[in-house]
C-alpha cells in the first residue's frame, strides 16, 4: 500500500504542471480527470485502513489477543487524528501540555508521503499536506499545536496522556503552529476562516510585546527621533 501511495506523487506532480501552450485544449480536461483520480486513489489508500480499523473495533474480539493488542499499538501511534465539532477558544491554552506538543513538532521528521489533501479543522485551520513521525514511531499532523491550544475539550483523554508522557517543553508555539498557514483566495485576496480573528489577536498581541521590548531598548536621546 505504501508503495502504491508512493508511486501517485510522481503522477500527481506531472498533471500539477503547467501544459505547453501547443497542447491540445482536450489535454487540460484530461489533466483534471487524472489529478481528481490520483486524489482519490490517495485518500482511498490512506483511509481504508483507518476504516478497517474501525470496523474492527466494532467486534469484542477482532483476533484474539493478539488483535487486541495490535488495535491499542495504532490507537497509541495515531496522536490528535481528531475532527473537533465546536468553535475554536478566544484564547489558546499555553500550557504544559501544549508546550510539551510545541518541542515534539519540532523535532519530528516530515512523513515520506505527501497527501493531495490535507486535514481542515472545523475552525478553518489547515494542516501541511504531510504527517509528523516522532523518534519513538508516533504520528501526527501538523495541526496538533492547534488542537490542544483551541479544542482541548474535544481531545481524547488518552491523547492527553501520551502528551504528558514527551519531554517538557520550553519554547512558546508559533502563529503557523498554532493556526496554521494563512490562506488566499485565486485573486490573492485573503481567505475568510473563523480562526483569523483568533490570529490577528495573537499576532498583533505579539507585536505589541515585541514594540515595547525594543522602546525599552532604544537609546533615550533617539526616543523622540
């Protein structure tokens, strides 16, 4: 399967080209039926396993204990694969948790897939279109950060678990970490997500901490300069 899902990217690169300006005026309408079909065979791939999974759970004893015990190793290296249903906080909770998450990001490797889609939060949030894998085999999405600062009711408490169990954080997350990337529309006009206004507070509080910091750094013969 992973080998499958390897072979689309080089495709889904191909057709992500511009075509000559000689081509056929068919070759473009053949390119977005191919594009949407690697789209599909991709997120075909990546969740029919989430979803036999699933399946499996339904029954008391998928396998023996054996199953069992293979079911809990993938609930254990999937981490905040969440859907959160309810709005963002005003604020995100920067805590230890949150921290802990902050370092862990940073030092996981990007995933040797890259997915044509990506994850969206119900807020407007968007993910990098490539997973996280820790040193220790978990995996995760870059809008990790995002889920414990602004839908931490909705993380499972088993989730909450294993983040307490990564090494103490000290650094303090970033915009893009916790709200992932801006996004624009075609006429490059900015997209419209319910976390913008979550954004612009956390940034324009960040600029005001960073203005203050360097007026008390600024030589008083230049402050009225």
């Amino acid at each position: 399967m992973s080998e499958l899902l390897f072979e689309s990217r080089p495709i889904a690169r191909q057709l992500e080209a511009e075509p000559s300006k000689d081509a056929p005026s068919s070759y473009a309408a053949e390119r977005v039926a191919y594009g949407i079909l690697v789209a599909a065979l991709e997120e075909g791939l990546v969740t029919t396993p989430q979803r036999a999974i699933d399946v499996l759970k339904r029954f008391s004893a998928p396998a023996g204990v054996l199953g069992e015990q293979w079911l809990d190793d993938q609930d254990r290296r999937q981490l905040l694969y969440i859907e959160p249903k309810s709005m963002p906080a005003e604020k995100p909770v920067i805590d230890d948790l949150t921290l802990r998450m902050v370092g862990a990001l940073r030092n996981a490797r990007m995933h040797g897939i890259q997915y044509c889609g990506i994850h969206r939060c119900v807020c407007g949030a968007l993910s990098h279109s490539s997973d996280r894998i820790w040193p220790n085999g978990w995996i995760t999405n870059t809008l990790c950060v995002h889920y414990l600062a602004y839908h931490r009711a909705e993380v499972p408490a088993s989730d909450l678990d294993a983040v307490r169990t990564l090494p103490p954080g000290t650094e303090m997350p970033t915009s893009l970490e916790l709200h992932g990337p801006k996004n624009y529309n075609a006429d490059k006009t900015r997209a419209i997500r319910l976390i913008n206004a979550q954004r612009d507070r956390f940034e324009s509080r960040k600029q005001r901490r960073l203005s203050a910091l360097l007026g008390s750094w600024w030589p008083p013969w230049r402050k009225d300069s």
